[in-house]
C-alpha cells in the first residue's frame, strides 16, 4: 500500500510541476502577495472596548473618564477594582484599551502641577493600537484646553503610552503571520482542488480506477502533496516573515508546526471535497476561490470577528483558518505556551478530520 501510494505521489507532483501554469500558481501569487501585504495593507477601526483602572477618586479624573464614556470611538467593558486583571483583559482581546490613572491625578491637577494617565495598547494589532492611541489623544486633548479655560494650567494631563506585544507599534508585525496562514492556505487548496478534476478533464481518471489501487489510497495520494506543498509553503513564508521582515517568533517551533499541520488537515479535506465535486479544472478553479475568500473574510484578518454581527459570528466557528490566525500571532507574538493554544487547537482537529471524511464519502460516490 505505501509503495502504491508513493508511486501516486509522485505522479502527482509530476503532473503539478511539469504543467507550466501549474509552477506559476505555486509561485507567483503567493510571492506577490507576500510584498503587496507586507508592505501595503492597512486596515481600519471601528469601535474601542476599553477598560478602567483608577486609584482616584476626584472630579478631575470623573470627569476625563466622562469624556472617554461619552465618546462614540470607545466602549467601556469594565471597571477594574485590581491591577492584576488588567493583564488577562488584554491577553484575551476582551478590551484594547486600558485606562490606568494614579491616586494622586486630581491633586495634582488642582495643585497646578502636571499629572499623567497611562494608556496601556494591545499592540498586536499595530495599526489599531495607533487609532487608539491617537484618539484618546484627542480626548485629552479637548479635556486639556477645557481645564485650561477654567484653571489657567497650560498643559495639565499628558499621556504614557504602553503597548503590549508590539512596543513599538510596527504594522508588519500583525500582517506578515497572517499571511503565513493565507497563503498556505491558498496554495494547499488550489493543488488538492485540481487534483482530482485534472484526471477527469485529462481522461485519466478511468484509467487510475483500472490501477490496483484502492479508493482510499488514492485519496491519500492525492492529499499527501498538497499537503507537503503547505508545509513548504508556510516554512517559506515564516523564514520570510523572520529573517526578511524581522517579526520576531517568540513563542515554540513545535506549537507552531502543530498548528500548521493540523490546518492543513482542514484545508487538504476542503480541497479535496472541492475536486470530488468538480468535474474539469476550470469549476474546481472557481470552488476553490469560492471557499477562500469567504474564508479569508470571516477568518478576522481583514475585520475583527466582534465587529461582525452575532449569526456571522457564529458562521466563522466552522472556519479553520479563524483558528490558525489566533495559533499565529500568539506563537510569533506573545510566545504563547502550547497549553494555551489549545482551545484553537483542537477545533482545527475536529474541522480537519470531518473534512477529510466528508472528502472521502464525496471521492467514493463520484468514483461509481
């Protein structure tokens, strides 16, 4: 049986690189959308959720928590009681924003004196984390010129900034893994959906039925090079993202290559549901785009998923690539432990093997 399924590997990988087209599609999209991201994308907010930590208990500092409270750029999620929480609300995305103001901020305000709030960033997301930043600024702002006109201090409140997981708030820090998640994904769908469809506009299907080679290891065949192309492919674009854009990898190789190889189960099963169905290159072509870019939407790499209406929510919780992009950034970005990881990673799993076999019932029928 492995000999057999060899032997089909290897004209499959034939087949692949000897079509001309075939070479393109492993090469130049990826390669050109690996710049085009890299260096142009940009994307952009909608609301802030946002949390409290204040040690004072002055009109001053009610009064510039009144003015984020009543701003239509923020949503409070929660006032903190204790410093400690402030850590597990940004880990877990519950807020991006978290306002901390010292005991001594109205004091200092009514003394004349300068006083400080520290707004603390999920940084992950560069580009928000700037927003953000940019519009608590604002607020300050408008609460500086108003104290001002009232008490005659120049520059009464400035603000210290922290961002966590990107202190320096660069862009291609939060694109680059995603990307190692799109074209990946890309790339493994597009081989494994023209795989199958190929011998049947070739007329070569037929003849692969006529082989001693059973259904099954057919379609472990026909999974293995996609699935092997994935590996390389996401390899490629990580020491592209590490060694190129310098985005640093903080977290484990093993976590990391766990998460990338049981997405690629998903996508393997997705493309290869896609060929079972098609009939010639062309309709598993158009299959496959026709999954990856509802799948890119809904995976929260253009829009935050919380944006999105609740049934759209509930949409993307079947989508792998959903998982694989939160798996991403926490290994690159906060070294998650592997522990961590799983609640992402089992859902990849579980979305992987019903894929595969659903793949495998639609091979099956199609065959007779």
């Amino acid at each position: 049986m492995g000999k057999r399924i060899f032997a089909l590997m290897i004209k499959e990988f034939l087949a692949l690189l000897k079509d001309r087209k075939g070479r393109l599609v492993l090469i130049v999209p990826p390669m050109i959308q690996l710049v085009v991201f890299g260096y142009a994308a940009t994307f952009d907010l909608k609301r802030v959720p946002y949390a409290v930590y204040s040690e004072d208990r002055g009109h001053a500092s009610r009064d510039l928590l009144a003015a984020f409270k009543g701003s239509s750029s923020f949503a409070l999620k929660a006032q903190l009681n204790d410093e400690s929480r402030i850590a597990g609300l940004v880990e877990s995305r519950q807020v991006l924003m978290v306002i901390r103001i010292g005991r001594n901020f109205s004091s200092d305000l009514l003394s004349g004196k300068p006083a400080a709030i520290q707004i603390i960033a999920d940084g992950r997301n560069s580009n928000t984390a700037m927003l953000v930043v940019n519009y608590a600024g604002t607020i300050v702002k408008a609460f500086n010129s108003d104290w001002a006109a009232k008490h005659g201090s120049a520059i009464p409140v400035h603000i210290e900034t922290r961002s966590w997981f990107n202190p320096n708030l660069e862009s291609r820090w939060f694109f680059i893994p995603g990307i190692v998640g799109l074209l990946t994904l890309l790339v493994t769908v597009l081989v494994t959906a023209l795989s199958v469809a190929r011998e049947r506009e070739q007329g070569t299907f037929d003849q692969l039925l006529v082989t001693p080679l059973s259904p099954i290891e057919i379609l472990i065949g026909k999974a293995l090079p996609g699935f092997l192309i994935g590996v390389g492919e996401a390899t490629v674009v990580t020491l592209a993202a590490v060694l190129w854009f310098k985005v640093p990898l903080l977290g484990s190789i093993l976590a990391l290559y766990i998460g990338i190889l049981l997405f690629l189960l998903s996508a393997v099963g997705m493309g290869l549901m896609i060929s079972s169905i098609a009939v010639t290159q062309q309709q598993g072509l158009l299959g496959a785009f026709f999954f990856m870019v509802p799948a890119i939407i809904l995976s929260g790499f253009a829009t935050p998923i919380r944006n999105m209406p609740s049934i759209v929510q509930d949409i993307t919780l079947v989508n792998p690539l959903r998982y694989f992009l939160v798996v991403l950034r926490g290994v690159f970005l906060q070294g998650t432990p592997f522990r961590l990881l799983l609640p992402e990673l089992w859902p990849l799993a579980l979305i992987g093997v019903i894929s595969l076999a659903t793949a495998r019932w639609l091979f099956r029928n199609r065959m007779y």
